[in-house]
C-alpha cells in the first residue's frame, strides 16, 4: 500500500511534487496558508504557469488522490518545500521552514520520514527541523527519520526533471538516510545518492553558486566589451570555439528563487572565506545598475524619452517574476522623471503595479527599445525592423 503524503507549501516546487506523486498513487494533501490557492487547487485549477502542470493537477485532483489543505494532516511522509529568502543585509530567512517544521509537529508519529526540500542554508535541517521537532516531541528522537533532499529542477521542465534529474538525499543520521533514498528511488528514474544532511545542503548551494560565479564572468565581460566598444556576443562565440572554454551569455543581471539568493547563504555561513562567491554577487546584483545607466545615457537625447521595455520575468518563456533583474530595471525607470515607460510581457501575468501592453504597441510608441528578456516571442524581432529606434539590447537577441 502507498504511503500518505502531506506535501507543506504549494508554490513552485511543492504544487509539482505534490501532482506528480498523487498521479503515482500516493494520497496526498498539499497544505498551502493562502486559501485562495487551496480553493483554486482543489477545483483542479493552478495559480503558477509551467508546462502541463495544470492537466497534471486536474488529473491528480480528479482521481481523488490530491486534496489541498490550509492545514497539516497526519501522514506517513512530509515534504516541507516552502520559500527560504534572505532578510535586507543577505542573512538568510528561515522563518518559514521553522513555521512549516512547528505546524507539522502536532501531526507527527512514530515511525513517519520528513522530508525538508526547500534550499537551506547548511544546518539547517539538523538545527532546525530536527532540533525543533525533538523539543517539541522529545518522546520521538529516534523514532522518525529526517532527511534533505534539494529540489534540482528548471522552471519549465519542472514535471520532466523530477522525475529524471539525479537526486541528492542526506539523513540526519544513516537511517533517516536510508529511509529517505528508499522512498524517492520509488518515483525518480535519475539516480538517488545518498550522503549526509549537511553535505546535500551544501551540494545544492554550490551547484547554484556555480552557475552566478560563471553568469559573472559573462557579466562582467559584457561590461568590460562595452567599454572598449567590443561586440560582447561576437566575442564570446569565438572565445567558446577553443576547445575546453564554453562561457555563458551575459543579461541584465540574475533573478530568479536560487540562483541570485543561494550563494548569500554560502557566504552568511563562512563570510572570511567566501571572497569569489560574494563578488560574483556584487558583480550580478551591479549589472541591473549598469543597465539604468545605459538608458540615462541614451534618454539624455530626448526630451520626454519613452521607454519600450521587453520582458519582465527573471528569465525566457516563463511567468516568474521573483528576483527578476528585468523587473527591478522597470520599476526602477518607472520612478525616474522625466521618462515614460511602456511594457510588454507575454508571459507574466502576476503584476499588478503597472499595465502590461501589446508588444506591437511598445515598439510603435518607444523612442528607446529595452530588451530585457529572451522571451521566444521576441525573437521574430531584428535589428531591421527596429531601425528608427535606440536599442539597448541585453540578451543579445537582436545581434
């Protein structure tokens, strides 16, 4: 018999995980604090945008293998995948996995594994939910099992890589381990590896700070061409034919719940030797600054300069707007006088401080073109047909 699941936050990653294993034949209640999103969920409809997602919900709803819940529920197993953010000085914020860890705590008993999914910074699934379900249910300290296990997925291919993508699963101690491998080798076709709580928090840190170190050098790069009137993307492309060099294409910044928060938690966590990661930080928090400077410069030229932004979201062919250098870069010009800001995105649908206009529209009316975002839409766009416009362009699309 399958074991019941009470899967805690219903946002990117949880809503996925939670579909998905009802769909295998698992009972499954998906906690969420807003209401409205239980409501919308348990009418087989979803709140966030990826790929198949909704037909995955309404089947798994409609076999009466899903239910949501503003409210725990007992269970054989718990994922905890709730936001981690960093507080205003880059401290991580882990309020919310504490809140999730105490909610689940009265439903708790012996013999159930808990799962912590949410990126963390390291400790934190022994210092945190452990250390808070053995105060609060001291008579269970080596009686349940509790475990890491780090989402790896891209938004997008979210329903595909969780199921393929390799996962890493690390236990408190060797048989919250065990117990845990055992269970995502039931559903994962990648390969389950197993290690310890603090080793797989620190894999899925590294392999974000990873990607923001080389996002910097590109960055950086991009910078350093423009200066020397250098065509960034022309000399990458050369650059990338040696070879064992395959550098990334540089943006308006980095965005998005990983990339641009993870590498802080390295950092808050052993700041003396952390020097590479904090700088690829600085450099790509800089980048949306650099851009705003980009069009000041060009604006000067007009006398009520408007603005056609293209995109929003923090990266191509999704509605995620969180931490999205596009969208710090146009609410940044919004504030600015002098300038009018017009907007399009095909994609988001969450924004609610401005209104979103027909791409066609942006382009007419714009002195300035701003490319923010690869969005597959804008590709159909050249260099030919915005040639009575200024264009800035920071995806490298219309090269």
């Amino acid at each position: 018999m399958k074991s019941s699941i009470c899967v805690i936050g219903l946002g990117y990653i949880g809503l996925p995980t939670a579909s998905l294993l009802a769909t295998k034949g698992y009972k499954v209640t998906g906690v969420d604090i807003n209401p409205r999103v239980v409501d919308s969920i348990n009418q087989g409809n979803v709140h966030i945008v990826e790929p198949d997602l909704d037909v995955l919900v309404r089947s798994a709803v409609n076999s009466g293998n899903l239910v949501a819940a503003n409210e725990p529920v007992r269970a054989d197993i718990f994922i905890l995948a709730v936001p981690t953010p960093f507080l205003a000085d880059k401290q991580p914020d882990t309020h919310h996995v504490e809140a999730a860890t105490r909610a689940i705590s009265a439903e708790i008993a012996e013999g159930n594994l808990i799962i912590l999914e949410s990126t963390v910074p390291v400790g934190t699934t022994e210092a945190i939910v452990a250390h808070t379900l053995f105060d609060l249910r001291p008579e269970l300290r080596d009686k349940i099992a509790i475990a890491h296990c780090p989402e790896r997925v891209l938004p997008g291919q979210i329903l595909r890589e969780l199921i393929e993508n390799d996962r890493v699963v690390g236990g408190i101690d060797a048989r919250s381990t065990e117990r845990a491998v055992d269970f995502y080798r039931e559903f994962v076709s990648g390969e389950v590896l197993a290690t310890d709580a603090r080793t797989a928090e620190m894999a899925k840190l590294t392999e974000n700070s990873f990607r923001d170190v080389n996002i910097a050098f590109a960055n950086e790069l991009s910078m350093i061409c423009d200066a020397l009137k250098i065509n960034v993307w022309e000399m990458i492309s050369l650059a990338n034919r040696h070879p064992r060099v395959n550098i990334l294409n540089p943006g308006p910044g980095v965005g998005g719940h990983c990339i641009a928060v993870d590498p802080w938690f390295i950092v808050a966590s052993a700041p003396e030797h952390a020097r590479l990661i904090r700088t690829a930080r600085e450099v790509n928090d800089h980048k949306p600054h650099w851009v705003l400077d980009k069009v000041r410069h060009k604006a000067e030229r007009f006398k009520r300069p408007v603005i056609g932004c293209l995109g929003i979201t923090f990266k191509a062919d999704v509605d995620d707007i969180r931490e999205s250098p596009a969208l710090e870069i146009v609410q940044a010009l919004m504030a600015m006088p002098g300038m009018d800001v017009l907007v399009n995105d095909p994609y988001a649908t969450r924004v609610q401080a401005f209104d979103l206009l027909p791409v066609d529209e942006v382009i007419q009316r714009a002195d300035i073109i701003l490319v923010l975002v690869d969005h597959k839409p804008y590709r159909k766009l050249s260099a030919a047909s915005l040639k009575e416009k200024m264009v800035i362009d920071t995806r490298g699309m219309l090269v």
